[in-house]
C-alpha cells in the first residue's frame, strides 16, 4: 500500500508544471527533498503495482519514458563501440 509520502511523490510528479517556479524548488518546498532524492525515489516508485493502481496514466507514462531514455542509452553506447 503506498504511504501519504509515496502518494505526495506522485502527486508532485503530475502537477509540478502548474506551479511558476522551476521543478526543483517545487519538490524542495512540498517534499522536502533534493532533486536527486525525489528523482531516485519516483524511479523506485514507479515500478510498483500500488502506484501504478494509484495513477495508471502518470506511472506508465513514466516507465514509457524511463524505458525510451535506456534504450537510447544503450543505442548511444552501442554506435560508440562500433
């Protein structure tokens, strides 16, 4: 079961765009967390199911995202080695 902060993480990660201030200092100020943090903790959180029941769209937009990034990584690395 997800907790009021793992919940809180997701909420943040859908709505911090609405707020006029960079995606950073948003996440300071309601989470209390570094950047770093949060984005270490989303990464984990993303790949529960409670999350994914909690915000279907966001989380799979986010694993879609995440697994689009490591895939390009590993193209990028491939072409190097070539």
């Amino acid at each position: 079961m997800l907790s009021e902060g793992d919940r809180s993480i997701l909420d943040v990660e859908r709505d911090w765009w609405r707020h006029r201030a960079p995606k950073a200092r948003v996440v300071r100020e309601r989470l209390g967390l570094s950047a770093a943090s949060y984005h270490r903790l989303l990464n984990e959180l993303i790949d529960r199911a409670d999350a994914l029941a909690y915000d279907p769209m966001l989380v799979g937009r986010l694993r879609r995202l995440r697994d689009a990034r490591r895939r390009a990584r590993f193209a990028g690395l491939s072409r190097r080695e070539l």
